[in-house]
C-alpha cells in the first residue's frame, strides 16, 4: 500500500513541478540494491496506476543493440545534416527522431502498411498491442530455434551430439506520455554448441554474453537471460534533453563492430544512467554493479556469494563540427571487497565529474581505471571514418587503438566496413585479478582479451525483405603458455609479467573467421527472420601447425534484437 501512496504523490509532484530530482530519490531508494526483481514490480505497479494518463508525444524506448537494426537507420544518423549524438549506445528513441527515421526507411525501402490484420501481425506489429489515449503497451515473444553441424569436427562427440540452441521469451515494452518508458525481457535456453563453443563455455561457465550456465542433459548448458529499464525524460527540447534510465543490460561506446572503452560483449549489468544533451554536448554517467564468478571465502550462508566490484563509465561527447565527433572517455573498476571483507563505501564513487578520479587516483590504484578518446569524421554523406585510443596506463604500453571506416548507399542497399583493432599486452588487466575490466568472466571491450591486432571485414546487402551479410576477421595474438604470462589473458595479475621461463615464448596464434549469412526477415518490429549461414573458424599456431578448425552450417528462426559475439 505504502508503495502505491509513493507513485501516486511521484506522478501529482512530477507532473505539476516538472522536476526530476523527486523522481530519482524515488527510485534510487526503491531499487537499492538494483534488483531486478525490484524493479520489474515497480514497472508492473507503474502500469497499473497511471495505464489512464496523458498524451504519447516521443518514445523513450531503446534503439535494441543489434548490429543489423542499426545498420538500417545509419545511413540517416550518419549523414553531415544529422547533428545527433550516436556513440553512445543503446540510443533513445526520442533523441535520434527514431519515428522519422522509421518513415523515412519504409519510404526508402517501398515498404507498405498492411491494411489486413493478420498481415500487419506478421509483418510490422507486435503479436499484443495495448494503445489507449497516452498509454501504450506491447507483448512479443522472443524466439531462437537454431540446428547446427560441424563438418570439420571428427569428435565422437560430433558423431553422437545434435548441436542445436533453443530459446523461448518475451518482450514487454510500454510509454506513458512523453516521459515514461519501460522495458523488460526473458529469454530461457538450452543449448549443444559445437566444440570450439562447447570448450569456452566449460571453461568460463558462462555462455558468451548470455549468463552464467547449469549443465543441461549430457554435454548441454542451460541459461537464462533477464533485462530491463525504466525510463524517466524529464526535459526534451531541440536543445535540450535529459534522460535517467535505471535497468538491468548493456552498454556501447563507438561507432565500431568492437569497442575498445565498452561493448556489450559480456553479461548484462544493474546500472543507473544519466544522459544529458545540451546543443553540441553530449554527457553520460553511468554507475554500475558488475561481478566475477568468483565466490567468496566467507560467507554465513550455504552457497557462497560472488565477488562483485562497482563501475563508473563517464563519457563527454561533442560536435564541434557537423562532421566531427569528439569524445573524451573514463572508465573505473571499484574495488567493494578482496578476498578478506567488504571494503568501506568510497565517497569519491559517486563523483559525476569526468576524470576527476582518475586523476586523483591514477590508472594503477587498487581501482582499475581506462581513459580514453573516441573520434568520428563524416567524410562524405556516404563514408565516415571512426577511431578510438585507450590508456591503461600512462607510463607503460598497456594501450589500444581502433581504426575503421563505414560506407552506405554505395550502390543501394548494400553496406561496408572496415576495421582494425590493436591491444598491447595486459591492456585491462590488473594487479588484483578481481579488478580488471571484466564482468561475468567475460571482457567488457573486446572478445579475445589483449597481446593482439585483429583486421575485419563486414558486408550487408539487402532487398526489401531478403538479406545476405558476410563478415571475415583475422587475428594475430600472442596467447600465454604454461612458460609464463604475456598479457594475453586479462583475469591475470599484471604483476606475473615476468615469466617463470627466461626460454619462454608466447603461443602466436593465428585465428581466421569467415562467416555468410542469408535470409528473410518476417517481422520487422521484432527483426523476426528466417536465415541460413556457413560458418569456417580456423586456429593454427606458427608455424601453421593446427589447433581447432570448424566448418559449422545452421538454419535459424530467431528474433533478433541483441548481438551475441561467437566470432573469437
């Protein structure tokens, strides 16, 4: 009761006073300690009070983090006439004129509303949709039906196993008015990954960016994936916006396929996060619980609890040109515990100003920090040139860079991109291993960790519904041996740099990935498709000697509205 007597004064208050810092308390206070249990209820009672509210003037909703989605509308955010800040992502619907976007796209594409209910169903509409007066609410399930074979496994297990993954979910989403959003999601698996996949997993025990797995049957995993958000917009001018969104997901920041500052490659993450644009500025502050799969040693309970560690990822964005982005980035790992107590709340934490902590700290204090820069030229409406430069650490070579090229419309339809990225050995690693740049045993920038430089190529073609992509990457890394460590894995402490073998070398490795991919997408709203792929992964060691090779094919039936990395 006490709950609904707090949203009932919070939307009387907000819609009088337009002030957001009411709302905030509110749902810090309600939301500690970011569970999301906690806050899938606070969306469902939400709904429940205000469903007979106001007006729907703009969407906050999420532009969903997948790599084909946003290729669709790129070619508008990334022309010389659009100003819009796109580095960091997921964008707001509202921010980038989302409903233009989409108009423009089907005008573009030749694609027309169906008129027949049933034909809207399956090609444009979610499967439920709620629209009274200012309040707007829609249901989707979440599918993944995928069977696969690895012709280049000669296994037993290959012989034996049927390689599949299924997935079943749903997808709530809803407005209210102009400055209320939600969203939440749910997606259970069971999976037979083929060997090269089978291997990772048992190692991590997590599935790449998809949480932590149970075994399932003989040889299987079982896992299951939650997010969410609430979204509060209490300013939205031409020249000034401000958002705070509290969820449970991921983040990215660049232009590029990788990030090197953060990427949605790991575990989603509880995160509070502040977007504020005025005219060419853009900042965000994000504030961030993330963990390891590591237990602790000390507990009074049965099951140990895990490790876990806060973030803080700052990011000040600005257009001093049409053309030109600029974007100053910090990232910091907070140590809350080692392996002895919980460590005393740092103040300091919550400090909104950007390099503030890493300068009084530095980048090797007990907290792990990453500064960087990300840089966007629009070259011509139909080439933009990105790059990012990261620094772990000023005076040593643990750094990274990113260099990359995107083209559009180049002939019609078809889209392509170039990119090279190179990190230096022990780039976000740390000397206290629980403290590198990781969550969930997985890296929050790039799959394949540091000590390596990787080229890809990615090409998309498509026509009204039909689409085929292709994508190529090629790696050199140098992996670390029984010999000693040489920066490659980044859950090692830094300080094992000196190797326990002066005759040591590291394993160079060369990983090559070609992938094609074609298929028709059904449904548009939930980028519902039906596709086909051959996938080729080879791994050998200098002087070619080989260590895994995969041929895997597949046929899907998949929603896709994330991206998940099996490239590495």
């Amino acid at each position: 009761m006490q709950m609904y007597k707090w949203l009932i004064s919070f939307i009387k208050f907000s819609d009088k006073l337009g002030q957001a810092y009411y709302f905030h308390e509110l749902l810090i206070a309600y939301c500690r300690p970011f569970s999301v249990f906690r806050i899938s209820s606070f969306l469902f009672f939400l709904f429940l009070i205000v469903i007979n509210s106001l007006k729907i003037k703009a969407q906050q909703l999420e532009l969903p983090l997948n790599n084909q989605i946003n290729e669709k509308f790129e070619k508008y955010l990334q022309h010389p006439d659009n100003n819009v800040q796109t580095s960091f992502k997921p964008l707001i619907y509202s921010f980038v004129k989302y409903d233009s976007l989409k108009i423009a796209e089907n005008d573009y594409q030749k694609h027309f509303i169906r008129k027949t209910f049933l034909g809207r169903k399956l090609k444009q509409e979610s499967l439920i949709e709620v629209k009274k007066d200012d309040f707007y609410l829609s249901i989707d399930p979440l599918i993944n039906f995928s069977l696969m074979n690895d012709l280049a496994d000669s296994s037993l297990r290959a012989d034996t196993t049927n390689f599949y993954i299924n997935t079943r979910g749903i997808l709530v989403q809803g407005t209210i008015n102009q400055k209320f959003s939600f969203e939440s999601s749910f997606y259970e698996n069971q999976a037979f990954f083929p060997d090269y996949l089978h291997r990772y997993v048992k190692q991590y025990r997590i599935a790449p960016g998809q949480g932590r797995v149970k075994d399932f049957k003989r040889g299987g995993f079982d896992y299951a994936m939650a997010s969410g958000y609430f979204s509060y917009t209490p300013f939205n001018t031409d020249n000034f916006k401000w958002n705070i969104r509290a969820g449970h997901g991921k983040n990215f920041v660049g232009e590029g396929y990788r990030s090197l500052l953060l990427s949605d490659n790991a575990f989603n993450y509880p995160y509070v996060k502040s977007t504020l644009e005025y005219g060419k500025f853009q900042y965000v502050n994000t504030y961030a619980v993330l963990q390891s799969l590591e237990r602790t040693r000390v507990s009074t309970i049965t099951e140990n609890l895990f490790y876990r560690k806060k973030a803080t990822f700052h990011y000040l964005g600005f257009n001093p040109h049409k053309r030109i982005h600029i974007g100053l980035f910090e990232g910091i790992m907070w140590q809350m515990q080692d392996t002895n107590s919980v460590k005393p709340f740092e103040p300091t934490f919550a400090m909104p100003i950007i390099f503030a902590n890493s300068l009084r700290y530095g980048l090797n204090d007990e907290h792990n920090a990453i500064v960087g820069l990300n840089l966007k030229f629009k070259a011509h409406k139909k080439i933009t040139l990105y790059s990012q430069l990261v620094s772990d650490d000023f005076e040593s070579s643990r750094f990274a860079y990113q260099a990359g090229i995107k083209v559009f419309e180049l002939p019609k339809n078809l889209f392509i991109q170039l990119e090279y990225n190179n990190i230096k050995p022990f780039t976000y690693s740390h000397a206290i291993p629980l403290q590198s740049y990781t969550h969930y045993n997985q890296s929050l920038t790039h799959p394949l960790g540091a000590n390596f430089n990787e080229l890809l190529l990615r090409t998309s073609y498509s026509f009204k519904d039909l689409f085929i992509q292709y994508r190529y990457s090629l790696a050199h890394i140098d992996k670390d041996n029984q010999g000693g460590n040489f920066g490659n894995d980044i859950f090692k402490s830094n300080y094992t740099s000196v190797q326990n073998d002066l005759f040591a070398r590291p394993i160079t490795t060369i990983l090559t990935i070609q992938e094609i991919r074609a298929g028709y997408i059904i449904n548009r709203k939930t980028n519902m498709q039906l596709a086909g792929s051959l996938f080729l992964r080879t791994e050998n060691a200098i002087p070619l000697a080989p260590i895994h090779n995969s041929f895997i094919y597949s046929i899907s039936l998949s929603t896709n509205l994330a991206n998940f990395y099996y490239d590495f």
